[in-house]
C-alpha cells in the first residue's frame, strides 16, 4: 500500500470518529517532491473517553467487599491484618471465623499429581489445646486494621519446621512445586462476619480450615491444583515477623 493510498484510508476512518472534534490547523505549504502525504491527515483534539470512577468506600454506592491486603505477626500471638477500606464494628463477630494454618502443598506436573495437608499451629497432637483466635480488636484511628489475638504463642518449633522444608525445597524436581507456610483463613458462616462501612461482608478465603476448627489437621491428593495456596493470605513466620521488626540496637 503506497503512502497516499494509507492517508486515504486514514481519512475515511476520520469521518467515522464522534463529530464536534477539534481538527488541528496543517501546513500546505510544503514541497510535493518531498513531502509524506500521509501527513496531510489533520490530527484530531478529541478528549479521551474517562473510566467511571468507582464508588468511594463507604459510601452508599459502594459494593466492593472488604479485602485483606496484608497480614503480619505483631507478637507470637497476635496477628494484625490490613484491608483494603475501613470496617464497621466487630463486636459481633465470632473469632472462630478467623484460623491460622500451617499449610504444604507439592504439584508434580510431570504425573499430573499432586499432594498437600493443612495442620493446626499448635501441632497435631490432640493432647495438646489447638491454637485459635480467641478475641478481635479494631483501632479507632485506623478503622482499616484488624487484630486477632490468638489463645497461645505460636510454638518456636513451627518455625524451624517450616525453615527446613524450605531448605530442602530447594533440589525438589523442577516439575515440582511445592510451597509451605503459614496462612490465613476465613468463613463468613459463624455470626454476622466482618464488614465495611457500607456493610458489604468480606467474602470467604479458604474457609473449610476455619469452619473445622476442631480438627488438628487435613491432608489432601489428587488431580492438580488440589490446594490453592496462592489464593490465601500468607505470613511470614513469627520468628521471620519479629527479626523483620525489632528495633535495631546501639552501633
């Protein structure tokens, strides 16, 4: 297609476009024997289609669910999350909604197979008390945060455990994939749930875990992806959280 024939063919799309475009002034004057004639098609000064905006959270309009956006330990029993908007008071909601997991899970896609299990924190010996969330507690300037204070500091143990698995990890098969650590789980089944300002609920994350609370724990296998680890909300490992945090010392 020759140039000529181009700017013909962008012309014609021009009379297609919205009218009342503000066309820009082109200079004529110019050398025929140099000039592109595909230049001659005037630019358009149109103003650009704007997305509507999205409803301000809280507001009357607004839909969108709460969402975690981060979780971290802010001490070996207490886990404090961050959603993506304020929420309205959680005096009525049931703790037991939240759980915590440690969680494995190994995809072989070579076989086409694979593997995982949640545990409990506290292990999985049922001489032991499970470790659950005993209580919530909101912050009145930052109506955006949530703790959750669990009924025990997670055991040192837990930590170690998941540092060597990762460890060996490492010379895994690369058709592998495997991924372990600890997790966050919620059910919207238990009480009236966690919601925003403009009471929409925070939608379930894993919430088999949470509505099983009295089990130590859950292994799984089959067809992949049998476990979506990648769509729970993962903590770094208290040890991890509190090294990550301490103040540093004197030099």
């Amino acid at each position: 297609m020759s140039a000529r024939e181009l700017a013909t063919g962008i012309a014609s799309c021009v009379l297609l476009l919205p009218a009342g475009c503000r066309k820009t002034p082109t200079d004529l004057s110019v050398d025929p024997d140099t000039h592109d004639p595909a230049a001659d098609v005037p630019a358009l000064d149109c103003p650009v289609a704007q997305a509507p905006a999205r409803p301000r959270p809280g507001s009357s309009d607004d839909s969108d669910p709460p969402m975690v956006l981060g979780a971290r330990f802010v001490a070996r029993d207490r886990v404090q999350l961050t959603f993506s908007e304020g929420l309205a008071p959680t005096t009525q909601v049931n703790p037991r909604q939240f759980r915590l997991s440690m969680a494995y899970s190994n995809i072989d896609y070579g076989a086409s197979y694979a593997t995982g299990y949640y545990y409990d924190l506290a292990g999985s010996d049922n001489y032991e008390p499970p470790l659950v969330v005993t209580s919530l507690a909101g912050y009145d300037d930052r109506p955006e945060v949530l703790a959750l204070q669990l009924s025990r500091p997670v055991p040192q143990d837990l930590c170690v455990n998941i540092t060597d698995r990762r460890a060996d990890m490492a010379d895994v098969d690369p058709e592998s994939r495997p991924r372990i650590g600890v997790f966050l789980h919620y059910t919207s089944r238990g009480s009236v749930g966690v919601r925003d300002l403009a009471d929409n609920p925070m939608i379930d994350v894993g919430a088999e875990w949470a509505l099983h609370y009295g089990a130590r724990h859950k292994t799984v296998y089959g067809s992949e992806p049998i476990m979506r680890l990648d769509l729970l909300v993962e903590l770094s490992c208290p040890d991890e959280a509190m090294r990550l945090s301490a103040p540093t010392g004197p030099s």
